[in-house]
C-alpha cells in the first residue's frame, strides 16, 4: 500500500466511527483524539479495525505512535507495503 493509501484507510476508519466528523479540517500533525473529540474507545476501535483488516499485532505500547494521523501512516506504512 501507498501512503496515501495508508491515508485513506484510516480515513474511512474514522468515517465508519464518527460519520458526522469534518475530514477535511483534520490537521495530519496534530493529535486525532483533541481534533476529532475520539474517545479511548473510539480510538481502539480504529486500531482493532487496522488489526482485523490486515492481521496487524499493533503492541499497546505503540498506540502513542498512532496519535497523529501522520503517525498513523509513518507506523504503518513499513507493515502494510505488500499489501
């Protein structure tokens, strides 16, 4: 997968959540759970997802790598190249 990809993946993620959030202001440096108001709920359900689709073992200990939508993407990118 490409990174814009990557990108839109997640972006179809947070849609499936929240389909009332406003993606085009979402700022990719920023932290997604201030801008997006996710809850710790919402945001595992972004990474359960990620696991569910593409057999990803995301450690907890990464989850402050996903913070940030560039993050998310900078993480995944390396796992999700053959994809």
């Amino acid at each position: 997968m490409t990174r814009d990809e990557i990108k839109n993946v997640l972006l179809e993620i947070i849609k499936d959540i929240d389909e009332d959030v406003s993606l085009h202001l979402l700022k990719p440096d920023k932290s997604l759970r201030d801008q997006l108001d996710l809850d710790s709920m919402d945001f595992l359900d972004i990474v359960m997802e990620l696991r569910r689709r593409y057999k990803l073992n995301i450690p907890e200990g990464d989850y402050l790598e996903l913070a940030t939508l560039d993050g998310c993407v900078n993480y995944l990118a390396p796992q999700l190249k053959d994809v």
